[in-house]
C-alpha cells in the first residue's frame, strides 16, 4: 500500500493554515482523539466533501447520520486515507491524529494500524480464525508463537467472540454466521492495538440479535478506543453514540451531543431529517 499514490494536497492560504492551527490546538485542549478542518475532497470535478471541520473525542463513539451519497462514508474512508486507492481523489484541508496532520509525513501503514477499520460486508480472510487474527501483527512483525497466542485469544475476547470460538480456532473463519464474522472482523482490527476504530454500516447486513451484541460491543470499546461509526440507523445512533454529526450533499449540517441533535436540533434539515420527513 505504501507504493499507492497519495491524493493531491492543495496548498491552503496562510490565513487558512493559520486558522487550522488554532483550531487544532482547541481541539487538543477538548481531547479531541481525531479532527478535520476546513476539509474538502474532491473525485476529479465532483465536490464530495465540503469544508467539513469535525472533532472525534477520545474515548467516545461518535456516529455519522445522513442520506446515502451525503458524503459520511467518504469522510471515514479520509480518516485513514482509504481514499488514497481511488484515482483522482484530491484533498484539501487538514485531517489530524493527536494534532498531527495524517497528510504531513505519517506512515500510511502506521495510520492505518492506529485507525482500524471494519467495514459493512463482513470480510474475513480464506483461512483459518487464529490466522485471520494473527495476520496483522504477523505483517508488523510478530512471529513468536506465545505472543500471538496471547494476542489472538485477547483481540477475540475484546470481541466478544471468544467464548463461541475458542474450541475451533484452527477452522476456516468463513464457516462463521454473519454476526460472528463481524466481530471476527472487529477482532481483527483489534490486533493490531489500534487508538481509533471505524466503522462503516457495520450492522447493517445482520439480523437484530447480531446487531444487538455489535452495539453492545461498541459501547464497551469506547472504554479503550475512540470510535466513529457510520450508520442509516437513527435510533442506533441514539442507543450507541455520545457525539452526532448530520451530513447532507457533502455538508456537515450540525454536530453535537446525541441526545440533543434528535430533540432538538439547531438546523431545520436536521430537524426533518432525525422525524423522517426525508432520508
């Protein structure tokens, strides 16, 4: 992936950059775990994102609402440059990790151990449930038996799945229900002690028993990770996440505390959004 060719950056104004700045340095000073300012992207000619400035805070899950094509689903692929594999995708503005810009010099390897990401499909590798686990911190270079072991059985207890698994690690991951290769899934972005967790519609595709374990499971890890998560579903987002943002035609509408974007929202496309007048 490092050999991937990264957007092209424009170059911000000095009044821009200096803006960002300040707005950084308040966002470090709230916590802020993740954060984008000013931030636009674009598919060639196509505007998807529009000067979206975000905070994440740490140890939080904060949930991402809006229509399909609104431009949420592109913001999370931008946290940990997933976007770098489309052609002609091209950034501006600042994505940060700790303050630091991820576009100023990180790894793309390295961002994308620290920002994992689960995605709506369940996806687990043709091989085994241990290696499956084991895969990532093989390729960041643990080889030792006794380590992986460790690593393996904690990733799947942080999961949530060791319990149901643990007596057939050496099987193939892909004889797993739905729910359980999720959160095999999980468990896997897990491995490589990652500080942020993204999820995009990760429940969508399963049945409401499945669903349930996966919410309860994310309001478990926001105790050791910060997780934003993409989702269609209002009242999930009311039953999982302490921070909202509403995003419409690549606008970032209104952000806040859950609770009070669905009672009451500052903006009347919120409002029409979170009592299903549209979406």
């Amino acid at each position: 992936m490092d050999a991937v060719t990264a957007p092209e950056k424009r170059i911000m104004e000095p009044e821009k950059e200096q803006s960002m700045q300040s707005a950084r340095a308040e966002a470090a000073a709230s916590e802020a775990k993740m954060g984008v300012e000013g931030l636009d992207l674009y598919y060639g000619e196509f505007r998807a994102l529009k000067d979206v400035t975000l905070d994440f805070p740490k140890n939080e899950v904060t949930a991402l609402i809006g229509p399909s094509g609104c431009g949420k689903s592109t913001l999370l692929k931008t946290l940990n440059r997933m976007n770098d594999l489309v052609d002609g995708c091209r950034v501006d503005g600042c994505v940060s990790l700790d303050g630091d810009d991820i576009y100023g010099g990180l790894p793309v390897n390295d961002l994308r151990r620290r920002v994992g990401m689960v995605f709506q499909q369940p996806n687990p590798f043709p091989m085994s449930i241990y290696d499956n686990i084991a895969f990532g911190p093989r390729t960041h270079g643990i080889k030792g038996k006794e380590e992986l072991d460790v690593i393996v059985e904690q990733s799947l207890r942080d999961a949530a799945i060791w319990d149901e698994v643990k007596d057939r690690l050496k099987k193939s991951a892909l004889g797993l229900s739905g729910g359980q290769q999720q959160r095999l899934c999980i468990a896997r972005a897990l491995a490589v002690q990652p500080e942020v967790l993204l999820l995009d519609e990760s429940t969508s595709a399963l049945d409401p028993i499945s669903t349930a374990k996966i919410e309860d499971l994310v309001i478990e890890l926001a105790s050791k990770y910060t997780v934003i998560m993409v989702t269609h579903n209002m009242l999930q987002a009311i039953r999982v996440s302490t921070k909202t943002a509403f995003f419409l035609l690549g606008e970032m509408v209104e952000a806040g505390d859950t609770d009070a974007l669905f009672t009451h929202p500052k903006d009347s496309r919120t409002a029409d959004y979170v009592s299903g007048r549209f979406g």
